[in-house]
C-alpha cells in the first residue's frame, strides 16, 4: 500500500473526486475481515479441521503483513471492530490482542521465542470458550452458574483443545493456560493478561457499554500510589494515551477519531467526525492536536458517538500523516 500524495499542511483535506488510493482501503479492510472469518471458523470448531494448525500459522503470517503494512491503521481498525459491536466479540477480541502484544513485547523485553509463542496464545487464549464468550457478549444478563463454572475453566480446557490438535509448542500451552492466574512474574503472561483485560473494558456488551480506551488504560496500567509498571510505561510509550481508534473531544468542542501516533504521546492526528454543535463532518481533515485550539480534552465512549464512518476515507486520510 503505497503512500498517498497529498499537501503538506496541517489541516488537509479530501476532494470529492474517484481515488484510486480509496479502493486499496477497502481492499486492506476486505482482507483483515477475511481473516476475521477465518480465526473465527478455526476457533469456533477446531477440531474440525485436520490442518488447524498450518492454518492458523499462515493466518498469523498475513495478520502479521498487514499490520507491517501499517500499525496505525490497523490499530485502528481493530480497536473500532473491538469497541464498536458485540458481534464477532470473541475473534475481534483475540485479534486486538494480538496485535498489542506483538506492538508492546518489544519494550517489555519479551524474548524472539517467546513473542512467537505469546502471539499465538493471543490468537488461541480463548479457544476453549469461542462460542461461550460471543454468547455471553449478546445476553442481556450475568453469567449462569454454568456458564460461570466454563469460565472458570477456560484456560485449562482451551490448553487441552490445543494440545488435541496437535500443539507441542510447550510455551504457546503454558501462556494460554496462565492467561488468568493471579500474581505471575512471567512477562509475556503479565503482558497478555493485562491486555486481554484492556480489550475487554473498551468492548460493549448487552449488560453495559464499553469503556473508552484512556480509562481503560487508566484502570488497568495505573499502580497502586499512581506509578506506572513496565507494562504500563511500554504501553502508553508505544500506543500513547490515546491510541487510534479512540473518540476524543478537543478544545474546539469538536469531536474526533485518532488516526495516528505522532511520537508525542499525547497529541495524535486526528480527523473531526462531529462538529462542535454534534452535527457530522462531511469532509474530514487531518488535525494536528498539538495545536492548543485543537487539543485532545477528554476521550470519549465510542457508544456515546453517534456517527457513522467512513474507514476508507479516514484510513486514507491516516496515511497522509506520515508526511508530516
């Protein structure tokens, strides 16, 4: 996906003619929902399948492709699938994982073996639980006594799923069978609890909205005494405090979507969606946040933003950021 052209000024924005660039959009969303139904079948009924496992590795080939491709936009792509729907919770979930963990590993020292092994635990951490967890996303009340007790038992039951289907990967079995056990000091364990949790608190289910990603992080990354953990440094210093995908509200009172990180933790590029009086934007801009007129005040619950978007368009708009 080659970078679009465009002007060099702050605040760019998009014609009304045909852009070739606009259809490589879709064509990048269409295969990330390819590959969305693909986990989604493999984890759905694995055994199923006698290649579930060459299967699942050239999945997380391609995953990994398109996210070399472009971090930013894909991390808003999955945050959005993540935080905007309850359909499709379970795949949706592993995938923004997955994508975390491998983006943030790296400055938490997790190992080249390991990170392999935590990124295929990221996908398959859930595997003993797929249909459950997309169940327990649409009710509209607390889990059952039994539906509780799989919980419970989730981790235990997808190791052994795995090992049945072939794993012998002892460290991708040994993540997955931690990924909910109180108090480990393994990292890439750690690193994968708390962003199996971060996940969870942004996606919506039936019973309550999702939370936006900056008190998501905030409750989850936060120490006792206000400290930041290793974990917690990493993540803000690699994804920053808002990530893209996040809604925010800026100091004009318009509100907008992150589209990309800056390098400055705190101010992204955004593009306004709302205008201050919360009518839509019928043609996005790419606005700087570092500017003190369109500062980030606050982030937003995606349920609280009524507005429809158009992806292609903002993901292109993205990619004009990296000529800034």
């Amino acid at each position: 996906m080659p970078p679009l052209a465009g002007p060099p000024d702050p605040i760019m924005a998009f014609t009304a003619q045909p852009d070739p660039a606009y259809g490589a959009m879709q064509d990048w969303m269409a295969r990330w929902t390819e590959l969305e139904a693909q986990l989604a079948a493999l984890l759905s009924a694995p055994r199923q399948y006698a290649d579930v496992l060459p299967r699942l590795e050239r999945l997380r080939a391609d995953a990994e492709a398109l996210l070399a491709t472009d971090e930013d936009a894909t991390l808003y792509w999955l945050f959005q699938l993540a935080a905007s729907t309850s359909v499709g919770y379970s795949t949706s979930h592993a995938m923004a994982c997955w994508a975390m963990c491998r983006l943030v590993g790296p400055a938490v020292g997790v190992s080249a073996p390991d990170a392999v092994a935590l990124e295929r635990a990221a996908l398959t951490m859930n595997i003993g639980m797929t249909r459950l967890q997309d169940t327990l996303a649409a009710q509209a009340h607390p889990p059952t006594e039994e539906q509780r007790a799989l919980i419970d038992t989730h981790a235990a039951r997808g190791a052994q799923c795995l090992r049945e289907c072939g794993v012998r990967d002892a460290r991708w079995l040994d993540i997955v069978e931690q990924h909910h056990e109180a108090d480990s000091d393994d990292t890439a364990v750690r690193l994968l609890q708390r962003m199996d949790r971060y996940t969870a608190l942004i996606s919506p289910r039936e019973t309550r909205p999702g939370r936006n990603l900056t008190d998501s992080a905030r409750t989850l990354l936060v120490r006792p005494g206000g400290r930041l953990d290793d974990i917690g440094r990493a993540l803000l210093q690699t994804l920053g405090i808002c990530p893209p995908g996040t809604f925010v509200r800026l100091a004009d009172g318009q509100v907008a979507v992150v589209l990309r990180r800056s390098g400055r933790p705190g101010e992204p590029w955004v593009s306004a969606v709302l205008d201050a009086n919360g009518h839509p934007v019928l043609e996005p801009a790419l606005i700087d946040t570092g500017d003190e007129a369109t500062a980030i005040e606050a982030a937003l619950q995606t349920a609280t933003v009524r507005v429809r978007l158009n992806h292609p368009r903002l993901l292109q708009l993205s990619r004009l950021a990296l000529q800034r």
